[in-house]
C-alpha cells in the first residue's frame, strides 16, 4: 500500500498557470516565426485556457500573426502570378497585396520579385512598340521583294 497522500497534487491553479506559460510561449514563437503551422500551435494552446480575460488577450495577438500570414500568403500567391502571367493587371494586384504587409523583410522580397515583373513588361512593351515600327517595314519590304520576284519570274528573267 502506497499512502496516497505522499503523491504530489497538482492544483488546478498550478495548471492554468502552465497553460498561460505555454500559451504565451507558443504565442511569442508565431509572431517571431509567422507560419501557420505555428498560428495552429499557438491557437490550440490558446484554446484550453479557461480565464476568459487572458484568452482574449492572447487570442487578439495571435489574431494580428494570423491575418499576416494571411497577407502573405496572398501576397507571394499574387506576385508568383504576375510572374506567370505578366500583365498590367497582375502587377497592380500583387502590388495591393504586397502594400498591406508588415513584415518589412517580406515585403521587400516580394516588391524586388514584383519589379523584376513590371521591369519586363515595360521591356518588352518598348521592345513592342520598336519592333513594330519595323515590323511594318520588313514586311512591306518583303512583299516589294516578293512582287520583284514574282514579277521577274512571270517576264522570264
């Protein structure tokens, strides 16, 4: 027979205080490691917390760490399809979405992909607007030469 009174007992108090702790901790790693996997670890932490006071208190911080790696998910979402589909319309939408960032290490990555982006459009936008100036030249000039031609072979020569 063990004497059950030589058990430590745990208090209630004890463990709100190492959920509080864990909470907290998982909570400082999610915002100084915005993923969502670290968003999911610190929510569910956050949830077997019964003082309603420090739940909301913590569940508004991890809200902020959550609707920024919203945001960048968005925002690397919108500037790889910029990147596939270089448009105008894709920039100026990757644009917005890089805009809301706050994570400025982020944000700058994504900006130098996206005007790496408009840098080509506006490259082949000038080469566009120079190849057809001559474009409309080649063609008139084959089609002089295919004429000569045609007409030379219909005379004989």
């Amino acid at each position: 027979h063990r004497d059950l009174h030589s058990f430590p007992i745990r208090r209630s108090s004890d463990l709100c205080h190492y959920l509080e702790a864990k909470a907290a901790s998982l909570l400082a790693e999610a915002q100084a490691n915005p993923t969502s996997e670290a968003v999911t670890n610190a929510q569910a932490a956050i949830n077997k917390l019964s003082d309603e006071s420090k739940k909301t208190d913590l569940q508004s911080q991890l809200d902020a760490v959550s609707a920024e790696v919203t945001n960048e998910s968005n925002a690397e979402t919108a500037v790889a399809t910029a990147e596939s589909e270089q448009t105008s319309a894709n920039v100026t939408a990757a644009q917005a979405a890089i805009d809301v960032l706050t994570n400025e290490t982020v944000k700058d990555q994504l900006q130098a992909r996206l005007d790496a982006v408009s840098n080509a459009i506006a490259a082949a936008t000038t080469q566009n607007n120079t190849t057809s100036g001559n474009s409309t030249y080649s063609t008139y000039g084959n089609t002089y030469s295919d004429s000569t031609i045609t007409n030379s072979d219909s005379y004989g020569y």
